[in-house]
C-alpha cells in the first residue's frame, strides 16, 4: 500500500512540475538540504598534502611519457 502511496504522491508532484513548466516557470533550482552535513574529507590537511602528493606524482609521470618528449628524441639514430 504504501508503494502506491508513494507512487501517487510522486505522479502529482510531476504533474505539478510539468504545469509550471508549461507556465514558463522553470521549477525548483536546486534540493534545499535536509542536515547539516559537511564535506569534510578534503578539508583535513593530512589528506589535502596527500592528495597534493599524488597529483603531483602524475604529473611528473606524464610529463615523462608525453607526446612532445617522444617528438623531441625520435629521429635521433638519422642524425648520426
């Protein structure tokens, strides 16, 4: 039963939208929160100079691979 309820509840819902939408309105902007969470996890100095880390050793991996070096150093046995 509260399956249909729920399905019901929903179906108007989007019938309310798609008239305000019909209206010109553009609806809701965005979900208003519900609680007060935080994203936490990149604000913690520990994990941000990790992360720092990791980026920076990807970098330097695909600087060592990348195209343009391959570019400057191919040819090299004609110069000889």
């Amino acid at each position: 039963m509260s399956r249909n309820n729920k399905n019901a509840r929903n179906l108007e819902r989007a019938r309310q939208f798609s008239k305000q939408r019909k209206e010109g309105n553009k609806g809701p902007a965005k979900t208003n929160p519900k609680h007060d969470k935080r994203w936490t996890y990149r604000a913690n100095p520990e994990v941000q100079k990790r992360i720092a880390e990791q980026l920076k050793a990807t970098q330097t991996a695909n600087e060592k691979t990348s195209g343009k070096k391959i570019l400057e150093n191919a040819g090299g046995a004609s110069k000889d």
